[in-house]
C-alpha cells in the first residue's frame, strides 16, 4: 500500500482546498491519505514552510499549492 502525506498546517484555507479537491480527485476508494502538520516538527517547518500544501507519496513530491490531477492519477495508476 502506498504512503500518501499531505504536508500542512493548522489555519491554512489553501491547504483545506487542496483536501476537497484531493478527496473529490480520489473519490470513495480513495487511499488513506495522512495529514502533517508542518509545525509539529521544525524540520518540516523548515523545509516546507512556504510551499504548503504538499503531496507526496511513497516519499516522492507530487505537487504543492494546487492539486496536479495528472500527477495524482499516475500515482493511483501505478
């Protein structure tokens, strides 16, 4: 089972659209997809701090901000 991350933090509206598209995208048979908060961890605060939100899966970046619907469907593909 692939690992899907959604990098984010608390309070973030872009990263709570990015969610519903990302669901409407997987639809009912979706992947569990994980959610980080990027502040829980100065690491991630550092790396991520102005890219939020981020997919990856399997560790692999995806995309970032918006939803890439070409991307993720490879990934579900795979």
């Amino acid at each position: 089972m692939k690992s899907w991350i959604v990098y984010s933090r608390s309070g973030c509206g872009l990263c709570e659209e990015f969610m519903v598209e990302l669901a409407r995208l997987l639809g009912p048979s979706a992947p569990q997809v994980a959610v980080v908060d990027i502040d829980s961890d100065v690491e991630l605060t550092r790396k991520y701090s102005t890219k939020i939100p981020v997919l990856t899966v399997d560790g692999d970046f995806v995309c970032n901000y918006r939803v890439d619907s070409e991307r993720v469907s490879r990934h579900i593909e795979r």
